[in-house]
C-alpha cells in the first residue's frame, strides 16, 4: 500500500485535506496526517521532531502534499536527512521570508524560515516529481514569491486562479488537480 503524507501549515488541518483523504483512500492509499505545531507555537525543531515520528515511511514511493509553511520545514528535514520521496505537491510554497501586513504573529514565524541554495540543490536530487501549486489571489504569500519558490525548487508550474492560500480561511474544499497529478504519476 503506498503513503500519501498531508504536511499542514499554520492554521493547522486545511478543509481540503478531507476531500485528498477521502478520494486516496478510495483508491486503497494510507493517508498519514501528522499533527504539527500550529500558529506561533511553530519552530523547525518543533516540526523535526513530529517528522522524527514518521521517518520510517520516508522512501522513493512516499506521495506528499505540504501546505503553506509545512513545505519549508519539509524540505529542511528531507534536506538534512537525506530522505528520498517519490512525489511532492506543494500548495502555496514558499522558500523565502516575507511579510504579511497586519499579521505580526504570521511574520515572526516565517522570519527565519528560509530554503537555503544547499537545501534546495540537495532536496531536487532526493525528491524525484516536484509539482507546485498557487493562486493569483493568496492573501497571504506575495504572487512573486509563490513563483519564485516553483523556480526555486525546480518543480512544475501550476497556477489556479481564484483559490487563494488554499487554507482554513480559503474555504477551498477539493482541488481535483491533486488527484489528477497522483494519478497520472501512478500511470507512468
């Protein structure tokens, strides 16, 4: 049986994980939903620690989808640990620090979390599909940076208009591209 990973952000839990759980395990998937750390109570060892819980299903056949601040601290802890995946979706990725007017609590997280040019060179030789995913109208990463962080991590451009940062506040409950990707990876 292979393993779809839900790395969430922030807010914790986003509604359109239900839908990827619902819709993989009707395809005979295990879906691996790990409780990290949420709003300020978030650090890189804090995340470390969680994954730390689940390295054992870390290999060329481990489907993830991270949102939001979850892709950061995956790639730092595939970067350091030298953890292969077979596929990665990022939904609302970003490798850079940014500020979010009004949200001070959001920024002193994000602060210091940066992909750094070792991370990235050492996470596109372990993670064999990259695709990542953003809107036009997030709220809360810049559009700039939602492009960059494709660039940066060398993975497939996927612009979908009108889903915003994809999270709890979003409302988006299904994104049917997800399901298409693991499908036409599956085929191959």
């Amino acid at each position: 049986m292979k393993n779809v990973m839900l790395i969430h952000g922030f807010n914790g839990v986003p509604k359109v994980y239900t839908y990827f759980k619902e819709k993989l395990e009707e395809k005979g998937y295990n879906i691996i939903i790990p409780e990290f750390p949420t709003k300020t109570n978030i650090t890189i060892d804090g995340f470390f620690k969680v994954f730390d819980k689940y390295k054992e299903y870390f290999n060329n056949e481990l489907i993830v989808i991270a949102h939001s601040i979850g892709n950061a601290m995956f790639i730092k802890y595939i970067s350091k640990n030298n953890l292969n995946v077979g596929l990665y979706i990022s939904l609302a990725g970003f490798a850079k620090s940014f500020i979010t007017e009004g949200r001070d609590d959001l920024n002193t997280v994000i602060a210091p979390i940066t992909i750094s040019m070792e991370e990235r060179k050492k996470f596109i030789t372990l993670v064999k599909d990259r695709y990542s995913i953003y809107s036009n109208d997030d709220h809360i990463v810049p559009f700039q940076i939602l492009q960059d962080f494709t660039k940066t991590m060398n993975s497939r451009d996927m612009l979908i208009e009108g889903i915003g940062h994809m999270g709890k506040k979003s409302g988006l409950e299904s994104l049917p591209e997800v399901i298409e990707i693991i499908n036409d990876i599956e085929k191959k």
